[in-house]
C-alpha cells in the first residue's frame, strides 16, 4: 500500500468515496455536498487543521482518510482525530486499514490519536482495538455555531 497526500486530481473519486461512506452504517450523520466540499477542501489548502490522504493498492485507489489535528488539554499533548479512514470494499480485510493507522502513529509520534467509530461497526472496531485504541468511558457532546442553526 502507499499514502499519499491528496491532490486536486483526485477531488471527484474522494467526492464519490465520502457520499458512500456518509450513507454506510459506519457514521451516524449523512453529511452533504457542502460539507464533502468543505472538507475536501480544507485538505487542499494549507490549512494547519486537516489533512487528506489517499491510500492506494498496487497502483489502484484503496481508499481515503482525513486527520484533523488540534491539542488535547485532557492530555497535554498535541491530537490527531482520524476523522475519516474509508477503504473500498474490495480493499478491505487487507491490513490497510491497521497499515494506515501506523502510519499516522509514525508521523504523529507524540500525538494522541482518537478516532470515533459506531459499535455496529464490529469490522472497524477490530482493527482499531488490534492497533491499540481502546474505548473511552465518557459521552462526547456537541452543538453547533449560529450559523448551522435553522
């Protein structure tokens, strides 16, 4: 497998893999084209809080992952969320996902990494208890800002 940073080259392929990945059972919210575009994006841009990758297979798209990055006052250290980590279904149950997350560890050393996955999800839930994540005892909350109010 290689990852690679994301280029303007492959905006309409990481479009098609996040409606697919928006609608599947392993993420809670549907998400948008607006928001896809945003985000897209923002991993485009120098923007120092997302970056996106894409992960290929003998030289054929495998998938596409996301990391935003911010610092943890809970644990005094810089943090790196996997925001998204898709992989096509013919890439699946491959390693690539578990070759991903090494991958972030090596380039973020020092970083907690924390990812949000559904239970349901058992597939992902594996790979991420097999690379050393582990569930943490608390509900994360969230409201938005004025302007996603209706």
């Amino acid at each position: 497998m290689s990852i690679r940073p994301m280029a303007p080259s492959d905006i309409s392929d990481v479009l098609e893999m996040m409606r697919v990945f928006y609608a599947s059972e392993a993420v809670s919210t549907d998400g948008s084209e607006e928001i896809f575009r945003a985000d897209v994006e923002q991993c485009l841009s120098p923007s120092p809080y997302l970056e996106g990758f894409i992960l290929e297979c003998d030289g054929a798209l495998a998938g596409y992952a996301m990391l935003a990055k911010s610092f943890s006052t809970e644990f005094g250290r810089p943090c790196v969320w996997v925001e998204d980590l898709y992989l096509k279904p013919e890439h699946r149950d491959a390693g690539l996902g578990s070759e991903f997350l090494r991958f972030v560890r090596e380039r973020y050393p020092k970083a907690v990494c924390r990812l949000e996955v559904e239970p349901e999800n058992v597939r992902a839930v594996h790979t991420y208890e097999k690379n050393g994540y582990g569930t943490l005892p608390y509900t994360e909350m969230i409201q938005f800002g004025e302007e996603d109010k209706s």
